[in-house]
C-alpha cells in the first residue's frame, strides 16, 4: 500500500471517520472537487491522466458513502443560506467538478441522475464543444503518443524519454514550469512540442457541447462559471480580468438560460487569487467563490467568507478509506484551526 494511503486507511479501520464526524460536528460545509470520472489506463482516457480523479465504480462506492453520511445540497442551498440565510441541514454536502470534461456527462451523470444527487460543474467557455484543448491536456497527449526517445524542449533541455517513468517524470516538471509563465507563451512552447515530438494536434472532444450542458441543467446538475480560458488569475492584467469574469459569466446564461453566480478559481491554490481577484469577483456579481484549500469548513465561515470556500480534492490515487477520511474532513483539518 502506498504511504499516502496507509495513515487514512488504518485511521478508517479504527472508527476515525466516526471520530472526526464527532469533532467537526453537523455545522459544516463539505465540497467534493472533482475533475475528471473515468479509466485511466484506457485508450478513451485522453489528455492528461493525473485529472483524474475516480474510475466510475471508485465514484460510484464514493457517491453510496455519501448518501449514508451526508445531506447533499445543490449550489442554490448554499447561495440562499449565503444571500438570505436560508439554514442549510445538518451535515450538508456540495458535489462539484471543475473543467466540464466529457467524461462528467458520460459517467458521473447517470451514477448522480441514479442517486438522485445534485452537483455543480465549473465550465470553461472557450472548450465546451469545441475540438480545442487545454495546453496541459495537450501537452500530456503528446508526450503519450511521441515516439521519440530523446529530445530538446523548451524549459527542459535535453531530455531522455525512452521509459513510461521518465516521460511522466518530465511531464509533471514541464506542466509546473509553464504554469508561471503568460499564455501566449505557453502556446508558443506548445507548437515547439508538437514539432519536436511529431505528434498532430488531437481532434477529439474533450469537453462537453452546449446541449449536453443545457440537459445537465434540466436533471439537477447546475453549471456554473470556471472563467473563458483557465488561466491562473493572479497572473492576468486586470484589464483582462472582466472577459475572463464578466463575458464567461454572460455567455453561460445566455446558452443555459440559468442564474450565474459561483465561480471555482483555476488551479484553486493559495497563491492563485489575491485581493484584486476577489474585487473583480465582487464586481462581476459573483457571490460563492471555491478554491482547492482543504476543505471541509464550519458553517459559521461561510458567510464571513463566500468567495474562499474550502474544498476536499478527490484523487485518482485514493482508496475508498482515504475517501472517507478526506470527506470527514481529515485533510481540513489545519484549515480549522487556522480558521
């Protein structure tokens, strides 16, 4: 068993999940983060592997675990107990998945539609039905499907890609490089890998269209805003923070024909929103805000902070114990006593 996973699941076997349900209380707010629910080492599993983060069994054991434990709310709940302070019920539990990967619509959505579970899916405007991908997706694609064994890349150098662990090696170093470095940028060093690899670019869908979105609606699961392109926020002029904010937002109601007002900040860490952000939220009438700090978090903060809501990150790298710690709130619980 990896070490990850040994702490949480000899804590599970003891009762810890009872215990830290005891120690957080009813009075909190859970919010599972998702990305992508599907098979990882299949063909159809397209893009960059490690955004995974359940196979469709794995989410379904998660969402029956879920059922027993929890009260889950749809995203109006929370902004009603935010807005009008609508009291959530005890133990209440926000299912969300950023990006808006197809997989969502193929095999999250009937085990949810199944449970009769609401969730919320953070879009991102520029990839719903288009052939277009993201550059990390596109990255990983290539070095998936390169058959070169040694190279020269951009933020790299020389570079050997002959074993399966060197090229994800080098992929995880890669995708961290390029994340502090401007958009335009990126796409010049994209086209440098395509070249450089000999891999075309894919035309897959990867994301889901508009009328898949709009059916999502229509059985309970909202979607809501997760900016035009994903870029890292803090990294954007502000005079560019209004299309990222502002013409997301106006674009996803227009199509969906549904309120928009939550919003999950790309790459969701600490150093990815800033007081500047926050404003240009406030601005843009967005009134919940998620990032991917640990979640979960006491009621009582909620309303004191609607544009920094914790969340639990589920992984591909959980097992069905380490699950049920991190929805208990064991990874939140630093977050707490910060709080």
């Amino acid at each position: 068993m990896k070490r990850s996973r040994l702490a949480p699941t000899l804590l599970f076997k003891v009762g810890g999940a009872r215990v830290l349900d005891w120690a957080w209380g009813p009075n909190r707010l859970t919010v599972l983060a998702y990305h992508r629910v599907n098979y990882i080492d299949t063909p159809d599993c397209l893009g960059l592997r490690y955004t995974v983060s359940a196979s469709p069994e794995e989410f379904a054991q998660q969402m029956e675990y879920v059922v027993q434990h929890f009260n889950v709310i749809d995203i109006a709940a929370l902004q009603h107990y935010v807005v009008d302070e609508v009291p959530l019920p005890p133990r209440p539990l926000l299912i969300t998945f950023d990006d808006g990967y197809l997989d969502n619509y193929e095999h999250a959505y009937p085990i949810l539609k199944k449970h009769g579970l609401p969730a919320v899916i953070f879009l991102i405007t520029q990839f719903i039905g288009s052939e277009n991908w993201p550059w990390w997706d596109e990255i990983a694609y290539c070095f998936a499907h390169t058959k070169c064994t040694h190279t020269d890349l951009p933020l790299l150098g020389e570079l050997s890609l002959a074993s399966s662990q060197e090229r994800d090696a080098m992929l995880v170093v890669l995708l961290e490089r390029l994340k502090a470095i401007p958009d335009a940028e990126k796409q010049a060093v994209l086209r440098i890998i395509h070249e450089r690899l000999d891999v075309e670019r894919p035309t897959q869908r990867l994301f889901v269209d508009w009328d898949q979105a709009r059916e999502l609606v229509a059985h309970g699961i909202d979607c809501q805003s997760h900016t035009a392109s994903h870029p890292i926020l803090t990294r954007v002029p502000k005079a560019d923070l209004s299309y990222q904010l502002v013409d997301a937002r106006v674009q996803l109601e227009a199509e969906l024909g549904t309120p928009i007002y939550a919003f999950a900040y790309p790459n969701g860490g600490p150093l990815d929103y800033n007081e500047t952000v926050l404003e240009a939220l406030r601005e843009a009438d967005y009134t919940l805000a998620f990032t991917l700090t640990r979640g979960p978090i006491p009621a009582c903060q909620i309303r004191k902070r609607p544009l920094l809501i914790p969340r639990v990150n589920i992984s591909f790298l959980d097992n069905f114990p380490t699950f049920a710690m991190k929805a208990t709130g064991l990874g939140g619980i630093a977050n707490r006593l910060r709080l």
